[in-house]
C-alpha cells in the first residue's frame, strides 16, 4: 500500500495489509499448484483409459474437486488485487468524490456476497457432510470447503480495499 508523502502509515492497517498480502500470495501459489496437480491427474487418466484401457475410477471426481478450490481461491485473491472484472471503466469519467462513494458501496456489496459464500457455504457443507463423494471416500462435505475459505477471504480483502479507501490510498497487488 502506498502511502502520501509525509504521512505516516497506520501500523495497523498496515500490518492488516501485509497480512492479507501475504495470504493472497499463498492463495495464488496453492491455486497454480492446484493446477499442475490437476494437470497430473487428468493425464494420468488419459493415459489410463487410452494406454492401459483402464481409465482411474477416483482421478475425474479429485479433479472436479481440486477445480473448485483452484477457481474459487484465485477468485478471491482477484477481489484483492483488481484483477476481476470491474466498473472502472466508467468510474474513471467521474469527479474524484462521487467515484470513492461507488467504490466503497462495490467493495461492501462484494463483502456481502463473501458474507453470503461463507454463510450458504457453510450451510450447504453441514446438510451433505454425511454422503461420500464417488470413488475418492471423501465428504461431499469438501466440495463447499473452498467457496467457505473464498468468501471468507473476499471478505477480509474487501476491508482491506474499504480502510484503503477511507485513507485515499491504494492497495498494491500482492506480487509486488
């Protein structure tokens, strides 16, 4: 986060800042591993069903399950860094006062749809946590794992964009 010349930064919300920083690299890290590990498993499973003729029964259900965790993860690690689709292009034509107010109304709706994840996340996770996911022996419990995480990281980093705001500063993206 950048800060004005000859202001000091708040320890706080800096350290709110590198924390959400940081957990936004580590969400993008484990999305791209996710990704090599579902490239694995998608061609091992290639390979079985089209070398050995006897495709792995577990290796389409792990990899439906690993999409979910890829995609929803580095969703929320774009809510943090701009890197979703957004209004900017029509914000950027108005004054300077007006433009804040809608972008802190666009980060406390996005912090209600994370709110909403988390609680129907959670919710939908309790009510199928009994039934088995086929041929991989785990809860269909962790398929609503990820969009629980993602909500509740949509919403740590909308706060972040909201003090940011607030202090008229930017927040830098976390590959920086």
């Amino acid at each position: 986060m950048s800060h004005p010349p000859g202001s000091r930064p708040d320890t706080a919300a800096t350290g709110f800042t590198r924390f959400n920083a940081r957990l936004a690299r580590w969400g993008m890290i484990l999305s791209i591993a996710g990704l090599f590990v579902i490239v694995i498993i998608v061609g091992y499973q290639v390979f079985g069903r089209y070398v050995l003729n006897s495709s792995p029964t577990w290796a389409e259900n792990l990899a439906l399950v690993l999409i979910l965790y890829v995609t929803l993860i580095g969703a929320a690690v774009g809510v943090r860094d701009a890197g979703h689709i957004g209004m900017e292009s029509l914000l950027v034509l108005l004054p300077e006062g007006p433009r804040n107010k809608i972008e802190m109304l666009i980060h406390v709706l996005v912090a209600v749809f994370g709110v909403a994840m988390v609680y129907n996340g959670l919710l939908l996770g309790i009510s199928v946590a009994p039934y088995k996911l086929a041929n991989i022996n785990l809860s269909e419990a962790w398929r609503y794992v990820p969009l629980v995480l993602s909500g509740a990281l949509i919403v740590l980093f909308s706060i972040e964009h909201l003090i940011a705001l607030a202090k008229g500063v930017e927040v830098e993206p976390a590959w920086h």
